[in-house]
C-alpha cells in the first residue's frame, strides 16, 4: 500500500512539473496590466507606446527567458481582426524556439478605422479613391508607427540589433508588403507577407491601390524594391472565392479569383518585371502545401522561414 502511494505521489509531482514546463514554452503568463518595458522584463505582457500622433497604441510582446542585446526582433501584424495578443500567443513557442522577441502592435478600429486606416497604411484619407487632396502626411501613415517603436524597444530592452523581421498575416499580409513599398528605408531585414487578400502590384500603369500608379510609389526604385528579402506565404488551400471578406471587383479580380491565385500573380509580375528590367531578385513564393487560411500554422511556418 506504502508502495503504491509512493508511486501516486510520484506522477503527481510529475504531472505538476509537466504543466508548468509546458506552461513556460507555450503560454506567456501575461501581465494583464500595461508595464513599463525594459531589459529585466521577460515573459509575455502589453505595453503602451505613446510617441505616434498622441495615439495610445497597445502593443503585446513575448520576451524569452535568454536574452541578448543581440537577440532578434520580430514584429508581427494582426489580421483585420484587430487581435493583437492572439498572434502574439501563436508565436510564443517559436520564439522560445528560436530565441527572438516578439512584437505585435494593435492597430485598433478606434486609431486606424477600416481598411483604409489599416491595410493600406493611411496613407490616403481615401485609399480606393487616391489624390493629391486626400494625401495624409507621412507623418500620420499608419506605416510610420513602425521605425519609432522599433526605437523605443530597442533603447528600453538594450537591444543594439541594427533590423527587424516582419509576418504579417491577411489583412497584416497587406500592411507588410506595402510597408515594404512605402517605407524602403525603414531597417527591415527579413518579410514574410502571408494570406494576403490582394496586393499592391508593382506595375506604374495600374493605379493604387491595385498598382504604383497616382500615389508616391510611383518614385520608388525597382531595384531596390526587388533587392528586399521578402517570402509571400500562401496556403495551398486558401483558394476558396467565397471567403469571408475577400475583396472582389474587377481590379482584385485581375489578379485572381482566391489568395491563392493572388499571390501567384503578385509574384509572377513582381518575377516578370525584374527579369525585363535584369535587376536583381530576392523575392520568394512559399506555398504551404496543406495550408488554408488559418493565422496559427501561418505564424509557426513564418518563423521557420525567417530563421531556418
């Protein structure tokens, strides 16, 4: 009897052990309450950056337990769900994994309404309807959060590393990659644009939002542009036309009839393009072959790309 409760003691404690390691690599014990970040901090949590715009934008992060004032930083950004800590927790076991920080600003309805305000980056009061009139200030693009946040962790973690790494999923696919276009000189490294609804193709006689044309891109630099590291991530299986807030008209429709037609084209004229122009190419299409549209095996394939 003594035996057999010796025994039951045992996988007791086991039990315990085993809950609290799995815990530690696949939750983030979050603070439910914003912190004042710095380089002690570890763990998961939010974070209030305050220096865009007077705009209070709640930031989520996971921090590993082994850290450097080299470790790497991913920002990732949400889908048009606005659920900012969701694709943090997707990426708290890789970046356990991999040892890098995690961090994924809410752009909320409330300072970055619609698709507007969110997926094409305020740059325009009106992004489908593009002029000179209804250009916002740089200064107030939704694009423009990014290099000074990345200031801000860096100076409050003691973080030296020089760039970043980017995934953004669905509607975070379409910040990524025109965050990409509109800011070429921010100190991204690696982009990973993943279950993109549409794209901005890089192509002067098509208009914006759809093309470069009657919007600042039409400066940019194609070589530079095609020079970027950036993945476009696809499921194999995002191919249904009837998803739910998949964009058709007859410019999103050019460019096919599902995401995964979509990011085919993107790439296919982005590939095109380079090789009429012989500029260099760095650009890659990944297509998940079991792969649907969902954020959580999206977000563990992102970090195999950035990091394998």
């Amino acid at each position: 009897m003594k035996s057999h409760n010796h025994i039951l003691s045992i996988l007791f404690v086991l039990s315990i052990l085993s809950s609290f390691i799995s815990c530690s690599e696949n939750s983030d014990n979050s603070i439910n309450e914003s912190v004042i970040l710095d380089e002690f901090v570890t763990g998961g949590g939010y974070f209030e950056f305050s220096d865009f715009q007077s705009l209070v934008i709640k930031t989520y992060y996971h921090i590993p337990i082994y850290v450097t004032n080299n470790t790497p930083i991913v920002f990732v950004f949400h889908g048009a769900g606005r659920n900012a800590k969701d694709y943090r927790d997707a990426m708290i076991a890789k970046a356990n994994q991999f040892n890098f920080i995690v961090i994924v600003p809410e752009f909320s309805i409330a300072n970055f309404p619609g698709g507007d305000g969110y997926n094409l980056g305020n740059v325009f009061i009106d992004g489908d309807n593009p002029s000179i009139g209804t250009l916002n200030p740089e200064d107030e693009w939704a694009f423009s959060v990014i290099e000074p946040l990345f200031d801000f962790i860096k100076q409050s973690l003691n973080n030296s590393t020089p760039k970043y790494h980017i995934f953004g999923h669905s509607a975070g696919g379409q910040f990524a990659h025109r965050f990409m276009m509109f800011k070429p000189n921010a100190r991204f490294d690696k982009v990973v644009s993943s279950g993109s609804g549409w794209y901005t193709v890089p192509d002067l006689d098509i208009n914006f939002p759809y093309g470069f044309k009657n919007s600042p891109l039409e400066d940019n630099s194609f070589e530079n542009l095609f020079k970027k590291q950036l993945t476009i991530q696809i499921g194999a299986l995002d191919n249904d036309p009837n998803s739910t807030g998949l964009r058709h008209n007859q410019f999103a429709d050019a460019q096919g009839l599902n995401r995964l037609e979509r990011a085919n084209h993107f790439f296919d004229e982005a590939l095109q393009l380079s090789q009429e122009n012989n500029l260099e190419f760095n650009w890659d299409l990944h297509i998940n072959e079991e792969g649907t549209h969902n954020y959580l095996t999206a977000s563990e394939s992102a970090a195999n790309l950035i990091f394998n």
